[in-house]
C-alpha cells in the first residue's frame, strides 16, 4: 500500500525533491474552510460505530461532503473519514462478533463511495482499555487485527487505511496489521501535563543531560513504533497545534490561537534540551507547554532528518488567523511547487493605490558615523517605495504632525525638543508605529525623557562595545513575524551595540527577538564587554515598536539576512496598524 501511496506523491513532485504528506484533522463542529495549499490529506473527525455496533455514523454530513468538495481545486486532496476519538466507543462490541465487524466495514466501504472518500482512519482509544470510558474488553487486540483485515478487504487495495497511535505504541499487533495498512498516525503529544511538556521533541541531548520536564518525547514515540514493527517511512508524526495549562494559572486546553504571550507576572523559556517552549511562574515553576513555530519547524525537521512519512496535526481550528503553524509544517514539508496551483496565488497588485504612508526621521546634529546610516536607511527605504506601494516622507531634525502615518521610523535619533516629544508620545500612544534604530534609543540621565526611558523598555544606556565589529548574532523569537524566517544565527556587519541597565529580557512587557551569542565575548578593544545577557532587537508588547539596535555606520545594509530583519521589522509594524492590516486589501 506504502508504493502506491508514495508513487502518487512523488509523480507530483518536481524533479529529485523528497516527498512528504501533511495529515490534518479538520473537526465536523467548526466553521473555518481548511486551506489545500498547506496539506495533502485530511482526516474528518468524527465518524462513529453506531449504536447497534453495525455501521457508521457521520458527525455534520454537509460539512463533510464540503470538505470532499475540495478535491475539484486540489486534485492531490486525499481526504479519509477518522472514526473513533476519546470517549468514542462501541468498538469493543462491534470487533467481538464476526456479523458486526463485517457489516461496519462493508458500510464504511459504502460511506467511502457515497462521501467520495479516499479512505478510512481507525482513532479507536484504546483497544483493551476503559481509561476513556468506554467499553474494553481482554479481547480487543485480537478483534482488532481481525478488524483491519475486514476494513482493508471492504475498502479494496485503492482505498487508504489508516490509524492513529498513541506514543507508547501500545493496545495493537503492529506486525500482525502492519501489512494492511498504509501508514500510521503517531500521537506524540498529550505525553505531559505541567510541570511536564505536552510534546517534547527529545528527553535528553547528545551529551545526556536531561530535561527536568520531560516525560515522553516524540524521539520516543518513534523508536516505540519502529521497535513495534513499524518502519519509518510508514509513520507520520503528530504535532499538536495547542498546549496544556497547569489549569490554576492557564486552562488545561490551549488553542494556539488563543495563545497571546505570557501573563503579567510569568516569562517564555525555550527548553533546549527538549526543543519547545513553555511559560514559568515567578519561581521558574512550568505552567503552560505548548509549541509554536520554533518548536514545530525543529519537529519537522526530525520528520526529514529520520526518513518518516510525514506530519500529521491536530487540529486544523486550533491554528491561529494567519496560519502561523500549518503554514510553517507546509513550508517544511511540502516541496514548494507540489501544490503550484494553491501555493503560486496571484499577486495582490495595489496599482497607484497608497496601501500605507511612512516618515523617516534623523537629525544631522549626531556623530559622523551615525549620519551614515541615517543617509544610506533613507536611501534603503526609499528605494522600497519603487512601484508606488507607499509613500515615505523625510523630515530632518523636525518632527512634522504625525497623523496619517502608519509608520515612524528613527535611524539615528529621537525627538529632543519638547514639543517634538509631546507630539510623538501622543501619536505612539494612539496606536502609531515606530522602527527605531540604534541611536534613536540613546537615553541616559542627561536624556530628561521619562516616558520615553520606558517606551524603550524602561532601560538606559549602560556601556558600548568599541570599535565597531562583527558579531555573531543568536536570533529568538521564532513564532513572531519579525524573526520566524530567519536563520538561527548569523553574523552582523560591522557596528557598535549598545548595552543596557537593567537588562531588556528583564522587563516582561518586552520581546527580545535577537541577542548577541556568547561566543562573541570579551567583545572590543578599548570598551570591552566581557559577558552577560546582551539582546539587541526588541519590541515592546504595550506598543507597535521595534527596536533595533544595529545603526552604526556604513556597513549595517551590507548583509542580506539582516536587511530582511529589517523589512520584516517594517511590514510587522504597518500590518498591525489599528486601522487594519493594508497588505490584506
């Protein structure tokens, strides 16, 4: 079944590119259209066992029969009715008796064809178990093989077979049913509550230092299912698009989207060893595990790494707006032209249409060196604007009135008269957006500039590195706009960086995005930074700002990771302008 399977794929495919299948559970009780463009094959949840352990049942058969319909604009939709789900019985009665067991897989055969179904997925939890609810029996595994065998005989050998599998590999007779089937959903996920990680990626790291809150791991659940009988390329691993709360400070279930940062009080840590994120309490006590686009890209990248099948997630709904994560397992793992009709959408042309209206601000009244990234940031900007998509006005050392303008952006300086101040506290304050360089966040106590000290973070300058040098920089952040597509490091042109008191990653309300790696320490020659935490973007969460501290002279535009932070920076800021995101139109 696996060839056939694969051999669809891959004539999909552009030349030599590996391929991978995407399965997303996509639940009968919600609204939301799933995007084709993200996935390959859609599980349906739920079908049951009906009532008289004879047939099946179909949870909103129009919603289905919508779903199915998806298949007229991406031909290379498989979509397969999931039955079962926690709590789901009626399993154990229906696979004990050879009447039932064969009647409820001739009538999945019937909804296959009546639905235009591409297959079954069997989400029995768990055969011999009552730890749901529902009935078990002894007998269960046994029935269950002899159930496989039903299924794949009723549906034929073009129709796919499916079945998710807890992490532990347990409840079936792997090699008895692995013949029949074309592959297996691998739950790696719901392994912990806190102070325990719902989805770790690995327990331990390479030199056996183990994580604290790790139970299960996905490394785990995969080995399990090799050592089952499983073979890897028959194995899609489950992601989980939610997380789980210690239910005091944050709810047992947590929707992605319903994720918004970390409480008043509480801190994002990223668990290294684990690979996935999680928030602590003031005593460093886990309270919320859950994954975002870091911890979900490094899941796919062990799926390619290791040779398995694919992903699988649940759900599609628990996603947030913009598709942060599925839109990062498809990059992942789907060949980019494997979905060319979905994948290469028309551009949204804006014509002579203004989608937004920036100001570049700077003053000639700063050092030499910070005027030459004033002038080259006005020319890189400025050359942004080509094609009439925006507009940027310059203003030199006077701050013009700010309405209308979706964006300010400081390359070397802040406003230093009094009413320059008044007028940019007013216009951030109500929702304005600022991309500040460098220089622009100077502030000491000669600075006399209260507000602004704690628009910045409530910091003040500390010291600066001198000279100017390259340095090595670790990017963070990776479920945020500004960082999620850019290298986990890389090396910065040549500038000064200044550091802070207290240190940024202090303040709660602010997002550190990139900070300097530690193996750029002692840094300098005559001012020389031995050490310490030393972030260098940020944005703070009571604002649309971004913070960048980067801006010293000539060579800051010379890099191309760097000028897509900037960018980045740039189009985050203008699309989470209050009166609405202008890309959009």
């Amino acid at each position: 079944m696996l060839s056939m399977l694969c051999g669809g794929l891959k004539a999909q495919t552009p030349g030599n590119e590996p391929s991978r299948i995407v399965v997303a559970y996509v639940r009968a009780n919600r609204a939301e259209m799933p995007d084709p463009s993200r996935i390959t094959h859609i599980n349906y949840a739920f079908g049951r066992v009906n009532n008289t352990f004879n047939g099946v049942t179909i949870s909103n058969e129009t919603r289905l029969r919508s779903i199915t319909a998806l298949k007229k604009e991406a031909p290379w939709l498989k979509v397969c009715l999931s039955i079962g789900g926690w709590a789901s019985g009626g399993f154990s009665e229906m696979a004990a008796s050879d009447e039932f067991r064969r009647a409820f897989a001739a009538d999945c055969a019937r909804v296959a064809a009546e639905f235009d179904l591409d297959g079954i997925d069997l989400d029995w939890e768990y055969p011999t178990s009552s730890a749901s609810g529902i009935t078990s029996s002894p007998d269960d595994t046994k029935n269950f093989t002899l159930l496989i065998k039903d299924l794949r005989k009723a549906l034929g050998p073009g129709k796919l077979l499916t079945l998710a599998s807890p992490g532990n590999a347990g409840y079936v007779d792997f090699p008895a049913i692995e013949p029949y089937m074309d592959f297996i959903n691998v739950m790696a996920y719901d392994m912990g509550n806190p102070p325990r990680h719902n989805a770790a990626l690995y327990k331990e790291d390479a030199q056996g230092n183990i994580s604290p809150y790790t139970r299960g791991s996905v490394e785990w659940a995969v080995k399990n299912h090799m050592a089952a009988g499983i073979p890897k390329e028959k194995m899609t691993l489950g992601m989980p698009l939610y997380g789980h709360g210690d239910g005091k400070n944050y709810n047992r279930d947590v929707a992605f989207k319903d994720n918004n940062g970390p409480k008043e009080g509480f801190t994002e840590e990223w668990d290294d060893i684990a690979k996935v994120p999680y928030y602590a309490d003031a005593d460093g006590n886990l309270v919320l595990s859950f994954d975002n686009v870091r911890s979900i890209t490094e899941k796919c990248r062990y799926i390619k790494e290791n040779g398995l099948l694919g992903g699988m997630y649940w759900e599609y709904s628990h996603d947030n707006e913009t598709g942060d994560l599925t839109r990062a397992i498809a990059a992942e793992l789907i060949p980019k032209k494997f979905v060319s009709a979905q994948d290469v959408r028309p551009a949204s042309y804006a014509g002579k249409v203004k989608r937004f209206k920036a100001l570049i601000y700077y003053s000639d009244r700063v050092e030499e060196a910070h005027r030459q990234f004033a002038s080259q940031a006005v020319d890189f900007f400025k050359k942004l604007t080509v094609g009439d998509g925006w507009t940027l006005d310059v203003a030199k050392d006077k701050l013009p009135d700010l309405e209308g303008y979706d964006v300010v952006i400081m390359p070397d300086a802040a406003p230093g008269n009094a009413s320059d101040r008044a007028r940019f506290q007013e216009y951030m304050e109500n929702g304005g957006g600022w991309l500040g360089f460098h220089g622009a966040g100077y502030n000491d106590a000669s600075t006399g500039w209260d507000w602004f000290r704690d628009f910045l973070g409530g910091i003040s300058f500390l010291c600066n590195t001198w000279p100017p040098q390259p340095a090595l920089v670790d990017v963070e952040g990776f479920d945020h706009p500004v960082t999620r597509n850019l290298p986990k490091r890389y090396v910065a042109p040549s500038t000064e960086f200044y550091q802070w008191k207290p240190d940024p990653r202090a303040n709660t309300k602010l997002r550190i995005l990139a900070s300097l790696a530690p193996e750029n320490f002692p840094m300098g020659l005559k001012d020389v930074v031995f050490g310490g935490d030393f972030p260098v973007v940020w944005t703070n969460t009571d604002y649309r700002m971004v913070y960048i501290n980067m801006g010293h002279g000539d060579e800051c535009f010379s890099d191309a990771t760097q000028n897509l932070l900037f960018i980045n920076a740039l189009r985050w800021i203008v699309a989470s302008s209050p009166k609405g995101d202008p890309f959009t139109r």
